[in-house]
C-alpha cells in the first residue's frame, strides 16, 4: 500500500520509516498514518472533479478519522469538512480550520451545538428532519444569522453494504423520505422561514460501496424530486451533496474502483439527468471519510502470548484488539497483516489475532498466513486508517494508543499515547468515601 515498502533488513517500511524504529520510538500498539498518501487520496479527488469543470466540493468526513493534524491537512488540500458533533467542530476550529468551508452533520443536533455551529459561522446545515428546521431557524433568529442548509433525503436506495453501515433506505434513522412526502413537505416548509436558505439535498446511500450503480440511482432518484420542487414549489437547488460511501481494499476480494472513476461517474450522471430536465447543473458536492484516510493506516502491535489447540486452532496475542480496532467484532471486518520485523520470511503458519480485552469477540484476524510467529514480533495490520483510532476505546482501562504521521523518513506524533493520568483523569471518589478512607 502507498509507500509501504520492505527495506534491506527486511522490515516493512512506512513513508520512509522502518516500523521496528517506530516501535522503539514510540511503542506499541501505533497507529502510523501515510501522510503522502492521505494527500495523494484527497488531490485525487479534488482533480477528478476538477476535470469534469463542474462546481464542487470535496468535504472530508472527519468522523473517519478526527484530530486537530488532519483538520490541517485537509485545509492545506483546500478542502471542506464534515462534523457531526461539537467534538470534531471544536477540533476542527482549534486546529484553524476555515468555518466557512465546514458541514454540519446529525440526525439529532443539539440546541448547545446549533449554537456553537452559528457563532462560529460554518458554511452549511445538513438538516436531518423537521424538528430541527424550526429549531435552527429560531436559534438563528436569535442571532440575526441566516444560515445555508442542505436536507437529509433517503433516496430509497440501498447499497451492497454491511447492514448496519446502510444508511439509504427508507426504514432508516436518518433523513426525510423521498417517497412518502416528508421531504417535499420539508421544502414547503423551509420557504417559509425567513432564517434559513436552502441550497439543495444531500444523499449518502452507505459506506464501504464498491459500485457506481447505487450512487446514479441516488442521482436519477434526486433529479426527479428536484425537478418536482421546482415545477411546483418554484425552488431550485444550487447544491446536491451525494454523501461518502467510496469503498476501499481491505483484503483479497475487495474491489473498489479507483477514485477518479466515481466521480466520473457521479459528475456525468449529474450532468446528464439535469440537463434531461433542462435543469441548471447544481454544484456537486461529496463527503468521503474511509477512501481519504483508509488505507494510509497502519497498525503496530507487539505479539505476546499464543495458545495452540493441536487440531484446532493456534491463538496469537497482541497488546492491542478491540479496544483500538473494534471493526472486526463490531462488522465482522476483515484485515490483513505481516510480520513487520519478518516482513521477507515466508508464511508457513496458520494463526488467528487475539486483542488482550476480557472477551471471546476481541478477535483481529480470523485465520492468516504469518512466518513462525514469536513473542516478541511486530504485527503489521493494514488499512486501519478509517474508523479506528476515531472508534478506539478505553475499554479494560486499557490507554489509547499514540498516532503518527509517517512522511519521507520523518515521524511525528499527532496524538500522544494516553497516560494513566488521563484514565483516572474525570474520576471522583465521592466525599464520603474519602472519609473511610485510611
Ligand atoms: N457522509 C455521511 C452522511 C455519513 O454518514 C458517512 C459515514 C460519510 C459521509 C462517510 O462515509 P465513508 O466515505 O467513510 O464511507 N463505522 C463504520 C462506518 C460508518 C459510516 C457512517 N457514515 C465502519 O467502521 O465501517
């Protein structure tokens, strides 16, 4: 992956570091992230859509992977953001982001966090359903701020996708529906509130899609709706936000198409349907989290224990597991992995990854083929880049671990290993029983 590469010791290497440095530097569990390849990912989409010379905006889906080092990253790319909580907005302004260029996302925004969102003047609401309409545009009336806004629509669609990562279909917590009226009833009333100005509808039809059917679905399903709302509501969208979804490798199977294809794809079925309706082109707009940020990571852990059941199964431990990678008891997510400081042996040994957390579930890897594995050895696993450090727990107490950006030989920490101050950190024994207390 990216510049992952085996250097003459036979240690896998990571823009330019050999990870068993790493390891000594910083210990383990890591997560390293590729940062040339992260910003090869984002120019690789702002450049596809450059080239279709439509309007767009390329917003980062921060929850894939939200810290205060790649808010930066995406504002150098000259990108946009996504949040969905006053957590990633307060990382996102910490770290200089532009408000202007940031999205706000939710399907249950809290008054606290229009707020924040309206003081600090973001660019756009994604707004989820009607109850939160009125509650912006009085928030907003308040304020005397007229505030930009998408709605939410499920296009019905449902994409090839984990089920409990599909989000388009009509029986979903998010969004108004198409079909049913709610979101046609959602613009009658926007045009009624003098606090908000709706730029266009916003789909994400799934996540970890490898097909571009599902998205020219979406697109045919707006279209319609779109040139519905104009004929008789006399509105016209400036904007149609098509959501992330763009899926990744992971392991042997995965087939994602290259980034340029979707949205080429995306750009011609926009183009094509609205001018069918001799609609003026809307600016288009994507929210990719996984396909920036996916495969730029790389997690290291040190292998510990292992308990072989002759006939069975051989268990091997690492110092990690569900509480830095919960993808795989969560999806039964699939990854692959190496031995970092064996990286040129060959694999003779079927195993299965053990985390270290008090439950059978914590599994990393179901079955891989790894050299004669010892204590001792780093453990490669790929593609951690997306929903991993953001989903990383304390179960067990166990402390998260530190993030670097790896980049020409350099490595720099963008996230400090948790402390054991900061796991008793927030606790308070109660007065009373700090009296029976010796
Ligand atoms: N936009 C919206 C409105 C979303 O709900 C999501 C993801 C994205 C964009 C970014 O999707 P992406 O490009 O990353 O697929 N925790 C799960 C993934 C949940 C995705 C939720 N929404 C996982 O680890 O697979």
């Amino acid at each position: 992956h990216g510049t992952s590469t085996i250097n003459d010791y036979g240690h896998l290497q990571v823009g330019g570091c050999d990870t068993t440095d790493l390891v000594e530097r910083f210990g383990t569990p890591l997560y390293v992230m590729d940062e040339a390849l992260i910003r090869q990912r984002c120019r690789e989409y702002v450049e596809a859509f450059r080239e279709t010379g439509l309007k767009f905006q390329v917003a980062y889906a921060s929850k894939a992977f939200c810290v205060m080092a790649m808010c930066r990253l995406v504002e150098e790319e000259g990108m946009s953001l996504d949040i969905v909580s006053d957590g990633e907005l307060y990382t996102a302004l910490q770290a200089g982001f532009p408000a202007e260029r940031i999205h706000f996302h939710g399907n249950n925004k809290t008054p606290m966090e229009i707020e924040m969102a309206i003081d600090a003047g973001i660019g756009c609401f994604v707004v989820d359903n009607l109850v939160e309409l009125h509650m912006l545009n009085a928030i907003a009336g308040q304020k005397r701020q007229r505030v930009n806004i998408l709605f939410r629509i499920t296009p019905g669609v449902e994409a090839h996708t984990h089920e409990y990562i599909s989000t388009g279909q009509t029986d979903s917590k998010f969004g108004l529906d198409l079909d049913n009226g709610s979101a046609y009833h959602a613009i009658e009333e926007a045009t009624k509130l003098p606090y908000i100005k709706l730029l266009g509808v916003h789909s994400h039809i799934g996540s970890q899609i490898f097909e571009v059917q599902g998205f020219q679905m979406a697109v045919d399903k707006v279209i319609g709706f779109a040139a519905k709302v104009r004929d008789e509501l006399k509105v016209v969208f400036s904007v149609i936000n098509l959501g992330g979804g763009f899926g990744i490798r992971y392991v042997e199977g995965d087939t994602p198409l290259p980034i340029s294809q979707y949205v080429k794809a995306i750009a011609e079925s926009i183009s094509s349907n609205f001018s069918r309706y001799d609609y003026p082109t809307p600016e288009i707009w994507v929210e990719p989290g996984r396909s920036i940020v996916g495969d730029s990571g790389t997690t290291l852990y040190t292998v510990g224990t292992h308990k072989d059941i002759p006939g069975v199964r051989k268990y091997v431990a690492v110092d990690g597991g569900m509480t830095d990678n919960p993808r795989p008891a969560l999806y039964q997510s699939r990854y692959e992995a190496m031995l970092a400081n064996r990286a040129t042996e060959k694999e003779e040994e079927l195993v299965s990854i053990a985390g270290k957390c008090c439950e059978s579930g914590d599994m990393l890897i179901w079955d891989v083929t790894l050299p004669e594995v010892q204590s001792g050895d780093i453990l490669a696993v790929s593609c951690t880049g997306a929903y991993n450090y953001a989903m990383a727990s304390n179960y067990n107490r166990i402390r998260r671990p530190a993030v670097v950006f790896v980049n020409n030989g350099e490595a720099e920490v963008v996230v400090e290993r948790e402390s054991y101050e900061n796991i008793v950190g927030n606790d308070r024994i109660p007065a009373r029983m700090k009296q029976t207390t010796k």
